[in-house]
C-alpha cells in the first residue's frame, strides 16, 4: 500500500485523481451493491483533518470518489502537510435486529480506539475510529450527539440538509459500527496505523533523537505559559484542561525539559525552562526545623519531602548546564530541611508537613526517599558537602535493611527513583549492598515485563504485568531505573546483567512510543502543536498530563545514551 498512499498524497497536493493503479483489498469488507468503502483524511497544521467517503467498486475508484468530494467542498486556504486512508474492513449492527437504537437512552458497546460509528446503513453519517475519540463521541457507553455533530462540518455534512436535519431530529437511528485498516502519508513517508499509531519493531538512535526532538520543537515550549505554569492536565478532545495543579510535576517536568536542552540545545527551550523555574521558586518558602533556617516548596499549606527533593534535582541540573551557581543557597536549605527531618533510623521521618502549623502527617510515599537520596547526590557533586553524602547514605541503608529486608521479587516496588539515586550514590560511597539492592529491584522490573506474543496483544508487549490496562508512564519509570541499573551493571562489569535490562528497556520503550502524538496521531485534534510530541496516558486514556512526558522523554534519553555509548 505503499505506492498507493504516496499516489493518493500526490494528488491531494496536486489537486488531481490518481492514476488507475492496480490495488487490491481482499480484506475489505463489500457493501450489498459490491462497493468497498474508503475513508480520505486530509490534514494541515492547524486545524482538525477533513475527511470525505467514497464508494466504488475497486479502492482506487473509491478512492477518486472521495478526491472528487474534498476538492469540491474543501475551501480552505490551509496547505494539506498529510494524508490517511482507511479501508472499511468490517461493518457490525449495533441496533437490535429490526429495531432501531435510541441514540439519546440507549447504551453502545464499543472498542476504544478501533471501532468507528455510522448513523445509517448508507454510511452517509459515519466518523472515523480516531474522530469518534478525538470529539468524544461516546461517552460512559452513551453517544453524545452534540458531540458527534460537532464532527459534521470537516465531513461537509453542513452542506447536507438531509443529513443534518436527519441526525438532528431522529431519536431513533439505525447504528452501526465498523473497523478499518489505516494507511498514513506525509513528507516523511510512509507509516501504515494501527489504533490510529504507528508500531516500532526497531529502535535506533537516530528514530529515539527524532522522538526527543518532536517533544521540544512542540509540547515542552507550547506547554509553558509566560508566568512560567506548565499545563498540568489537558484533554486534547476539546482543549479543555483541569483547574488543579501539582508543584512536584512541575518540578519533574522541569528536569525533563533540561535534560532535553542537555541534548539538543535550543535557546527557546531555556527561555522556557527558566520561567518554570521562576514559578517553582515561588512556591519555596522559609521554614524552621530543629532551630534551623530552612526552605520548602510549599503547595496547599503542605511541604513535601518529594517536592524539596525533585526542585533540587532540577536545579541541580540547570546549574550543571549552565554553570550559573544563583540557586545554591536555596538548594543548600531545600536539602537542609530534607537532611534534618531524618530520625535516628536514617530514614527521612517527614514526608508531608503542614507548613501553617507545622503539623507532620501520616503520609508516606514510597518513593520520595529515592528522589531524596539522588537530590543529596547531585546536591554533593555541585558544593562537594559531604554531609548530603552521609545523609543520602543514612536513607539507602535505612530502605535496603530494613523498609525492603523482607521483600520478594514479587513484592518489591518498581521504584525508578531509588535506582537513580542507589547508581549514583555507588559512585561515591562505594558500598555493595547498593549495587545488590538495585539489581534485586531491576531484576523484579526486567522478569514482570510482557514479552510472549501468543499470550498478549501486540500493543501490550513492552508493558508489565498488572491488574490494570497498561499505560504509558508506569512503563516509562521503569525504563528510567532498568537504565540507571544497566549503567551501574556495566560500571560492576555485569555484563550479563546489563543485556537483560537492555532488553527489557527496548522493548518498554517500543510500547511507549506508541502513544506518543506524532503528527498521524493529533489529524483530529484541536491544537496541534501542544500535543505534538506529548504522550497520552494510555492506549485508551487520551489526557495529556505534564509528568507523562517528563517520565517518556527521560527514559528515552536515557536510552539514547546507551545506544550512543
């Protein structure tokens, strides 16, 4: 289909029909007048894809049809950057036979992502599977036919009378479901789809740098407002985005966005990160602790251990890049407040604090002590104190005897944190219980993760065992700790040790990819310049949430670093 698609783009650009090449679609589906079924998708830069039908006999005539129908209604002035085309594969009754769906009651099985929606057996008002969720047609097993309508004009429908005042006025309609098989064309090539994504069979460097790039040149510098507030949750169906706001991922994201800058450096990237800086600093307040002058990030009357710890790692790494030394005083009390919460145990004993009245919390998390512990490493490596080193060291030993003492394989959290830090503190407390309770957990990450390809669905391999549909950043934080484990493997000269979390990286990451929105993945989408490069929750959760991409994209450096090395 590869010629076809190129073929089909060329006329698009062209404004012309293709040529009668000889195309073949054994597998797609016939209609009772022997007609195949195809779906034209034409995109720009800026504005959801239009998308027209043709009927015919073969795809190529199908094909013309829906050619003939865009350049007839398409008066855009918006130059088409790409093209898809989706053969109808499968067509099934979702009505009860002889009786029709009330399309307002009644409730829709339907398959995320992989099934498209018509309202008459004509197919006259049908969208696509990538539309019915990018307009969020169905929603809690209901259609939402403002929704659906809201999808009419891309289609030209609007120029339909018959068809608006039918869908507009019918409660009740004959609906239908249907599959597709999905071919995408755009100056870069070839890509066919599945689910609306392309799929990765083999990493190299140079696709994990363009992965990285696309990340850059669009989510991380559209993401960042002026008053330096990166956008926290948004839903790319209608633009909306959630009212609350979490100052740890802002923080996270922040490194993300500078280790990024590490590989590619780019001014505007910077500018961008420094105003998220400014903002994160705003939250930092003075706190006493034990008769001592400290600082915390504050966030609703709370401070954290976590939120102190990850504004260290981002700041770290900005004087690192830049070798600007201005935030070290703040660093060095961020880091006080975490060292002096530390009981006789070692461990960090506040990991929630009630910043008005000083109150400590019940709340623990289980993996702030990691982030703590490779804050305080950093943190050493700048101003050479030692004493970060011993209290980074007081929380390691603290976890490995005693909070993990009687873990399992199979009980151990996945902590990519702790991972970072335990590498990283090896490096200069050279201690072996770090080097064994790092492996103990990448050998727990690496042996949980999907590879049988008869047992799982192809989009799942990569991903790890759970009770839950997999998702993108569980996966991601994994790879982080399997890669901060491959270099502490190689370091160790394990190098049996170091292929197997390799692999186990690999393949994460080829499951990650798939939901990162690439420019077939945002066709439908509003504002495409924001989710260029961003990843989505899930293969089936759509949201665009900031630490998504922190984790995705740090993992991919990551990774990009072991190939390159």
């Amino acid at each position: 289909m590869e010629n076809f698609t190129k073929s089909v783009y060329e006329a698009v650009l062209k404004n012309k029909n293709i040529e009668e090449i000889n195309e073949v679609a054994p597998y797609a589906y016939t209609t009772s007048e022997k007609n195949v079924l195809v779906y034209l998708s034409v995109a720009n830069n800026f504005t959801r894809a239009v998308v027209t039908l043709g009927s015919s006999k073969t795809v190529p005539k199908a094909v013309n049809r829906a050619l003939a129908s865009y350049r007839k209604h398409n008066h855009s002035n918006l130059p088409p950057v790409s093209v898809k085309i989706d053969i109808v594969t499968n067509v099934f009754a979702k009505s009860a036979e002889g009786k029709r769906m009330n399309v307002k009651k009644d409730e829709i099985e339907h398959e995320t992502g992989k099934e498209g929606i018509a309202f008459s057996k004509d197919f006259r008002i049908s969208f696509l599977p990538e539309e019915v969720e990018a307009y969020d047609m169905i929603k809690n097993k209901l259609i939402k036919k403002e929704n659906v309508f809201a999808a009419f004009e891309k289609h030209f429908l609007l120029f339909d009378q018959q068809s608006v005042k039918s869908f507009l006025t019918n409660e009740f309609m004959d609906v239908y479901s249907f599959h597709t098989e999905a071919h995408y064309y755009d100056d870069n090539g070839y890509t066919p789809l599945i689910r609306g994504h392309r799929m990765y069979d083999k990493l190299t460097r140079n696709l994990l740098l363009d992965s990285i790039q696309l990340a850059k040149d669009n989510y991380f510098k559209q993401a960042v407002n002026n008053k330096g507030k990166i956008v926290y949750a948004y839903q790319p169906q209608d633009g909306s985005q959630t009212t609350g706001y979490n100052i740890l991922r802002h923080a996270g994201t922040v490194y993300s966005m500078l280790e990024v800058y590490e590989q590619m450096p780019d001014e505007n990237l910077l500018k961008a990160s420094k105003r998220a800086i400014k903002f994160l600093l705003s939250k930092i307040k003075n706190i006493t602790i034990n008769n001592k002058e400290a600082l915390a990030v504050v966030e609703k009357d709370a401070c954290k251990l976590g939120g102190n710890a990850l504004a260290v790692i981002a700041l770290c790494k900005y004087t690192e890049l830049s070798g600007d030394k201005q935030y070290l005083p703040i660093m060095q009390k961020l880091a006080l407040w975490m060292v002096e919460s530390q009981d006789k145990t070692g461990k960090f004993a506040v990991h929630k604090q009630i910043f008005s009245t000083g109150k400590v919390t019940d709340f623990v998390s289980h993996y702030y002590p990691g982030e703590a512990i490779l804050s305080l490493v950093r943190l050493s490596k700048v101003d050479g104190d030692s004493r970060w080193l011993d209290a980074a060291e007081n929380e390691a030993k603290y976890l490995i005897n005693r909070r993990d003492k009687n873990e399992t394989k199979e009980t151990v959290a996945h902590d990519h944190w702790l991972l970072y830090g335990l590498n990283e503190l090896y490096r200069e407390r050279a201690n072996e219980i770090y080097v064994t309770h790092s492996f103990f957990i990448a050998d727990a990450i690496a042996e949980s993760q999907r590879t049988d390809r008869k047992e799982h669905d192809k989009e799942w391999i990569g991903s790890y065992k759970s009770k839950l549909i997999p998702a993108s950043t569980p996966v991601a934080c994994r790879s982080e700790g399997l890669g901060a484990a491959y270099q502490l493997a190689v370091y160790k000269d394990r190098n049996d040790l170091a292929e197997k979390y390799k692999s186990a990286v690999d393949l994460g990451i080829r499951f990650q990819l798939q939901m990162q929105l690439r420019p077939e993945s945002v066709m439908y989408y509003v504002n495409k310049k924001l989710c260029l490069g961003a990843f989505q929750g899930g293969l089936h959760k759509y949201e665009l949430r900031n630490d998504y991409t922190q984790h995705n994209i740090s993992s991919i450096i990551a990774y990009s670093n072991i190939l390159q090395s």
